[in-house]
C-alpha cells in the first residue's frame, strides 16, 4: 500500500508541477498583452519620438518574451509526455497487482467518491475499471450501519497518519455481500481532502474456512 500511496502522491505532484506552467504561460501571455496595448497606445497617442523609439525598445521585449514562451511551451509538452508516460507506467504496475487497489476523492466528507481503480479493484467488486470512477464509496458496502462506523471512526484515525486495517461486509455490484480485508492510508494525513488510498483483498474464501473449522472444533467438542 506504501508504493500505491507514493505512486498516487507522484500523479499529484505531477499535477500540481503542470498547473504552475500553466500559470507561467498565463502570466506570460498577460505580459504580452500588455506590452501590445502599451505599443498602440504610443501608436495613436504618443508623439513622433515616442512613435519612433518605443516600439523598437518594444519590439525586443517582445521578441524576448515569444522566446521565452516558446520555451515555457516545450518545457510544458515535455513535462505532459513524461507525466503520461508516468502515468502508463503506473498503471501497468497496479493493473498487475493481485489486490485491488483504489484512489478515494475525499473533499467532500459527505460524499466520498471514487476516483481511479486498478483492474483487480474493479474485479473484486464485479465492475468495469472504467465505470468505477464517481461511483459512491458507501455503494461498496453491504449496509448503511456498516459504513456509517466507517465514515464516524475513519477521519481521525486516517489524520493521525495511521494505515487503517479492517475485515468488513461489502458488496459486488449486484448486491451480493462478501467479505473484504480494507486498508486505508490518507495521502496527507494533515489534510485529508487530498484523498485516501485504499486497498482490498477478498476473503470471502478464508472466511467461510474459518467459520467450517470452528463449527468442527464445536462439534468435536459436543462429542467429547
């Protein structure tokens, strides 16, 4: 769960690193503007000498500033192609993952959502991998009591920075209930609208061995 939880906490970082370029290119496109409203403004209103003189000094500026906004472009291409194919590598790795693996969008505490799954998730669960995003965390669980425990205990453990481990009664997507071992682990515990990682495995099989052994052991005890 470390690596998935660090392989999501790259796509992050990944996204936050594209938003400021995206930024810089705004910024550099509001400079441009600017430096041409200034150029017509010395156009239509200016003397001759200034008519004359600032739209050459202008003019380098200009120049200046399409380089570096070509530049800020590449880098920004080059950053998109290597964040996809980041991207397609983690996905490949959770894809080949035994145990489903789940990236939870908490922002809005009432109403949790799922955001990406890998392909054991979506298998565990009876779904397509990609008809699980949005779909609603409490639509996994086998009852509304069940997931109310959840959503009261959860938060404040996941804020300590603690990898929540539990055995609970979820749900396929045909209603069908079955056992699960889910663990939880808050991106940032200090500010979990970030997100939580989740990982599931099903038990339903270990379950009902255990159950077999202990009523074999209450026999065996009856017979004695």
């Amino acid at each position: 769960i470390y690596k998935a939880w660090l392989a999501m906490d790259d796509r992050i970082a990944a996204a936050q690193l594209a938003t400021v370029l995206l930024a810089v290119v705004a910024l550099l496109l509001w400079a441009e503007r600017r430096a041409q409203a200034r150029l017509r403004y010395a156009t239509t209103r200016g003397a001759a000498r200034e008519r004359e003189a600032r739209p050459v000094a202008l003019h380098g500026r200009h120049a200046a500033l399409a380089w570096a906004l070509r530049r800020t472009r590449q880098a920004e291409a080059a950053l998109t192609l290597a964040k996809n194919e980041t991207e397609a590598i983690q996905q490949t790795t959770l894809d080949a993952s035994p145990i489903g693996i789940a990236f939870i969008d908490t922002s809005d505490p009432d109403n949790r959502r799922i955001r990406a799954v890998n392909r054991q998730m979506a298998a565990i669960f009876d779904y397509d991998a990609d008809t699980m995003p949005g779909l609603s965390v409490r639509r996994l669980y086998a009852s509304d009591e069940t997931y109310a425990r959840f959503a009261q205990n959860a938060p404040a453990r996941l804020a300590s920075g603690e990898v929540l481990r539990d055995e609970v009664v979820m749900q396929r997507r045909g209603g069908m209930p079955f056992w699960c071992a889910l663990s939880a682990k808050a991106i940032d515990p200090d500010n979990l609208s970030r997100g939580v990682v989740w990982t599931c495995e099903d038990i339903n099989e270990r379950k009902a061995a255990e159950a077999e052994l202990k009523q074999e052991r209450t026999r065996a005890e009856a017979a004695s």
